[in-house]
C-alpha cells in the first residue's frame, strides 16, 4: 500500500478512469482504485494516511485524496 500511497502523493495528472485512444488506465488511476478498494477494507488505517497526503501531495494528489475522503465519508471529503 505504501507504493500505491506515494504515486498519489506524487500523481501530475488527475485521471479517474481510462485515458486515451486505447483506454489506458494510468499507474496513478489503478493507485487510486487499490487505494479505494483498501479504504472500504480498512478504513481506519487508510483515512489517516489520505489526511496527510491532503497536506503534503502535489496539486492532483491532494485532489485524489481529497476524492477518496469524499467516498468514503462524504463531510470529510467536503472539509478536504
């Protein structure tokens, strides 16, 4: 996860599906789905670690993280 957690930290393009001619998903997008997926897994372990990258991400990861917060609990996604 920790992997996942710095491509986000350092994503340069916001992208949340397929992109492209081809349909390519992004290293950055599947680092969001697993992201995602281990949010509604573990959520207690996970929600700390998007809060600090709401903090110290690029631009586009804080937007990610911000996204995720929003999923998985929606007025923490909107004070992000």
């Amino acid at each position: 996860m920790d992997d996942r957690l710095k491509l986000l930290a350092e994503a340069d393009v916001l992208a949340f599906g397929p992109v492209g001619f081809a349909g390519v998903v992004l290293p950055v997008t599947q680092a969001y789905y697993d992201v995602a997926d281990a949010l509604e897994r573990h959520g207690e372990v996970i929600r700390p670690r998007l809060e600090r990258l709401r903090a110290n991400a690029t631009p586009a990861g804080r937007l990610e993280a911000a996204h995720l917060l929003d999923r998985h609990e929606p007025p923490a996604g909107r004070n992000a």
